[in-house]
C-alpha cells in the first residue's frame, strides 16, 4: 500500500478562543506552562516521551469562551507520557474549561486519568489511556459535572487487589457525575 503523509497539526484557528500558544518540550516546562496557564492558552507539547515522576495536579480554570488546551503538537500518540506516580494526570480543585488532546499516558501506580473535586467542562479528546496500577481505573471521574471524552481509547485497568469476582478495574468509573457525553 502507499505510504500515507504524516497527519498536519491543526492550525490554531481549529480551537476557538485560543489567545495565545505556548510551546513546551520537557515535563517541567509543561507542568510550569499548565501552572501558568490562563484562559485562551494553547499548550502544545512537542512530539517525544515524557516522564511523569509525580501526579501531573490541575486545577487551571478557562471559560466558556477561552478554554485551556494542553494539545500534543503532532499525530495522535506523538506525545507519550509515562508515569511512575500514584496518579499520572488528576483534574480537580473546580478546574473549568480545560480540553486534552491527541496524547498518550501509560501506566500509573493506581489511576492513569483522574477528574474530581467540582471539575467541570472537561474535555478528553482523541487521547490513549492505559495501563493503570493495581486497583487502579484507566478514567475515574467523580464528584464533577459536564464532562465530554471522545475518540478515546482506553485500555487495562488495574487488577483488583481483594479477590473479588470481578477481577479488574473500570476503564472508564463515574461516579457522582452529572452531564457526561
């Protein structure tokens, strides 16, 4: 078959309210790009393999007009995190307005992706979550409202730890959510 050409990175004008981009290549820089972030910001991470050594804790708030984007610069899965954290990505403190897209997150030490604490208006778009820990979900949401995951693929949660019938985790586990698409 023909090679295909590598996906283009879609142009800024493709996430509406984006007021200014940021471009980050190193794990401290995006976790300082995200702790900065104000509403209208595009992060895009470049293409590469990233370390997670702690739970990646967001608690930005967007708006309805000018969302946060924490976006991988390139094709889905050209931005890969792995994490030796308890948690790699976790949402919550009333975190708001906030999409994640086209990035991969393998392994956790329990949860690969965890929203909670009043998050709303979360958007988890075209990203590849697996491999949790033990007892551990691929997505846990709980306790937040408004939330839209698609185009995800989510795969091996972790293995139950109290020799219940049921053998595995949830890939996806909400609880207490309102308005999830």
């Amino acid at each position: 078959p023909p090679v295909q050409p590598p996906p283009t990175i879609p142009p800024v004008s493709t996430y509406p309210g984006t007021l200014r981009t940021i471009r980050v290549s190193t794990a401290s820089a995006i976790r300082q790009a995200m702790n900065e972030a104000r509403p209208g910001d595009l992060i895009r991470i470049a293409p590469g393999s990233y370390t997670l050594t702690q739970q990646f804790w967001i608690d930005k708030k967007g708006t309805a007009t000018n969302p946060i984007y924490l976006i991988a610069d390139g094709a889905r899965g050209s931005v890969k995190f792995t994490s030796t954290g308890d948690e790699s990505f976790n949402v919550g403190g009333g975190a708001s307005y906030l999409v994640f897209e086209g990035f991969e997150v393998v392994r956790a030490r329990n949860d690969v992706f965890h929203i909670q604490d009043g998050a709303h208006h979360i958007t988890l778009r075209n990203l590849n979550l697996h491999d949790a820990g033990p007892d551990g979900d691929v997505v846990k949401i709980n306790q937040a409202h408004h939330i839209t995951i698609e185009g995800c693929d989510l795969a091996r949660p972790g293995r139950r730890t109290d020799g219940s019938e049921a053998f595995w985790q949830e890939a996806l586990d909400l609880v207490d959510v309102d308005d999830a698409i």
